[in-house]
C-alpha cells in the first residue's frame, strides 16, 4: 500500500512541476504596472520586465526616483509618480494607467510600495505609529487595486501583492506586522471574488532582505526617538540599558538573517505574472523558508517563548 503512496505523491510533485513551468507565449503586448519603483524589489523588477518585453508602468514616489529609473533601464518602460496615500494621486495614476493600456486592459498589477518604520516593543508606539505604515501598506494597495480592477477584469489579468513573512507571524510591535497581515487577508478575498472573472492573484511574502524599508540606521533613529519619548515611569519599568540591549539584537538578527539578492524576491513576482498557472503564495528567502514560515505553524506559545528567550529582558518585569 506505501508504494502506491509514494506513487501517487511522485507523479502529483512531476504533475505539478512540469505545471509550474508552463509559462505564457508572448508577453510584449501585456501592460504591468508596478508601485513604489523608487528603489528596492520594485525598482529592479521594472527594469527586469522591461527587459524581457513587457510594456511596464512603473510608478514612483519622487520625480528623482523616476528619471533614475528610465534612465537606467533598456525596453518598454514609462513612468509616474504616484502616493498611495492620496486618493487624488490615486485617482490620477488610475487614468494614465487607462489612457496607456487602451481597450487592452491591465494584464499585471503588482502592489510593491511600502514602508516599515516605526518598529519596536508596542508599548513604545503610538496610534499614530500604525495609521502611517497602515495608510501605505495596507489601504495603498486596496485603494490602488480598486481603482485598477475594472481594467483587469478586462484583460483577465493578475494582481501580485507583497506581504512578507511577517504577515504570517508578528515578530515586533508596530504597524508593519498589522500592514501585512492585513495584506493578507485582503489578498485572500480578492482571489476568491475575482475568480469567475479570470483574474489571479497572488501573495509574495519575502522574508528578510536588504532594501531602504530594512535600513537599520532608520530603525534604529526611529526606534530611537520612541524610547527618548517615554514617560518616565515607563523607561523605568524596562531599565535604562534596555535600548542600547535591543538595538544590539536588532543589529545581530539583521546581519544575520538579511538577504541581499533582491532577484529572489522579484523571480517570484515575475512567475506570478509570467506563468500559465501562478501560485497562490511565494515564499521568497531562506529565512522565509526554514524559519519563519515553519514558525507560524507552531503553537504560540513555543513561538512566545523563543521570541521572549531572544530579546532583551525588562529591567521590572513579573516574575
């Protein structure tokens, strides 16, 4: 009976890699557009889809960051600037997407902009804190996927949304984690609902890289300022030697565990959006891989307790 098991799971993993790897037959008429083209995962992929021919709309938060990027790049690429967290932009951006595609539609979005700062204990932040992260990661990327839709659905085309690992497991407080789940979750429903209309989507979740949202001096300087704000009662309860303790970890996971193949991540997005058949989910990194991803599976409570073993201790804390 085993051997039939073994069998069968043998011809569905060359059933499902030989799918996989089926790709689509010409890519040079497919319009895709990109957010957050300044630098980092979205800069390169704009340059990597336009060099394998498609007529790429890349999105960028300054006008320096868009003349860079047609300056440097080979292919069918055209430029705009675009904040996601401005309805007007928003607005704008939308109809110059539908002036360029025409009656073609959008076959590609991918939602790429994002930011991460402030992280830190949660008691640190403020309100405020999330709504910023939130406003970027989160409702950017529904705000700009609504106003898009109408022109996927025309060309029964695919949305790719970058979440992370950390949209499975919350690592830090902050709002990253929050953003990214909620990524997640509005991935997820946005797959199921446009199902009967032929438009696919996937989640790209990277694990930890080495991009200007990764940068440990802004951490650090933003960590910084929420820890010079506490009341004092509150620094008290954590020691004054508590911060430089933390940023020491930060620093040592950081060097560790960041990747600096950006290409990782933007091979992933390029499978969504080139293959006949794209996942539902890509897991981008090693860490991503055989850490957090098998993490999330775990109960909570061992994630608590390694999470708790590797961070910096409370000088008062409950004993």
């Amino acid at each position: 009976m085993w051997l039939y098991v073994v069998l069968a799971a043998l011809a569905w993993a060359l059933g499902w890699l030989v799918r996989d790897r089926r790709t689509l037959p010409c890519v040079t008429d497919k319009h895709v557009f990109i957010t957050g083209c300044d630098t980092g995962f979205g800069n390169l992929l704009a340059r990597r889809l336009a060099q394998r021919g498609y007529r790429v709309l890349a999105a960028c938060l300054t006008q320096d960051g868009a003349e860079s990027l047609e300056r440097g790049c080979t292919g069918h690429l055209r430029t705009t600037l675009l904040d996601v967290t401005r309805p007007d932009s928003v607005r704008r951006a939308a109809e110059w997407v539908r002036a360029e595609v025409g009656e073609k539609g959008l076959f590609g979005l991918v939602n790429n902009a994002g930011v991460a700062n402030p992280i830190g204990p949660t008691e640190w932040m403020v309100a405020e804190d999330y709504r910023r992260v939130v406003a970027v990661n989160a409702l950017g990327a529904i705000e700009v996927t609504l106003a898009l839709l109408p022109l996927l659905k025309r060309a029964r085309g695919r949305v790719v949304n970058v979440s992370s690992v950390l949209g499975r497991l919350s690592a830090n407080g902050g709002g990253y984690c929050v953003s990214k789940f909620c990524v997640e979750a509005f991935s997820d429903s946005l797959r199921r609902d446009m199902y009967h209309f032929g438009v696919k989507v996937s989640i790209v979740e990277p694990g930890f890289f080495r991009t200007a949202v990764t940068n440990l001096e802004g951490i650090e300087g933003a960590l910084r300022q929420r820890w010079e704000r506490l009341a004092p009662d509150t620094r008290l309860s954590y020691g004054e030697d508590f911060f430089d303790k933390y940023l020491r970890v930060q620093r040592l996971i950081m060097n560790i565990v960041c990747d600096t193949d950006l290409g990782k991540v933007t091979a992933c997005m390029e499978h969504a959006l080139g293959a006949r058949h794209p996942r539902t989910r890509y897991s981008a990194g090693w860490d991503a891989k055989l850490l957090w991803l098998p993490a999330s599976y775990l109960p909570a409570c061992l994630v608590d307790l390694a999470l708790a073993t590797i961070l910096p201790k409370p000088a008062h804390r409950v004993r």
